[in-house]
C-alpha cells in the first residue's frame, strides 16, 4: 500500500533541533541529557533570504534558539555528572 507520509510543515510542526550531551565513565555508566531548542527556528521554507537583513534576522532566531539548547544541555549534563560524583564521593574524606 502506498502512502504519502505529510511534511512536518503539513502536521503544523516546528523545526526540530536537538543536543545529545552524554557522558561514559570509565566503569561504563552512560549520564545522557537530550535537549530540544524551543521551537523559534525558522523553517526552510520562512528562513528569509531575500535579502541580507531578512537572512540576518532568520540566522539571528535560528543562532539564539541553538545557543539557548546548547548551554541548557551543558548546565543539565554537568548538574547530573556532579551529583554522581557526588554520590561516588559522599562518604570519601570523613
């Protein structure tokens, strides 16, 4: 049966971009973070490049979003990474 699987412009959806942060220790325990950035890309299809302000201010929200997820999956992998260090840790030194 043939069927056309719709755009994710058809389903009303957003450009969708992701950070995989992860972290394996040396005994092999994976510490992953997946952090998604809040939807303010452009599409392909409004990415504005009529001219070198409408490009500039479609790089700009695409540039904010990705930085914005980027250091939100630092923050959350590093939060995560020292609470196992710190669970490791807790009873060493007393």
């Amino acid at each position: 049966m043939n069927r056309t699987v719709p755009t994710s412009r058809a389903m009303g959806e957003k450009v969708k971009l992701e950070f995989i942060a992860r972290i394996t220790t040396p005994d092999g325990k994976v510490i992953e973070r997946i952090v998604e950035a809040d939807g303010t890309i452009p599409t392909p299809d409004d990415f504005d490049m009529s001219s070198k302000q409408g490009f500039l201010e479609s790089f700009d929200a695409y540039e904010k979003a990705a930085l914005e997820a980027r250091n939100k999956a630092g923050e959350e992998i590093t939060a995560e990474y020292l609470a196992e260090v710190s669970k490791k840790n807790g009873t060493k030194g007393k």
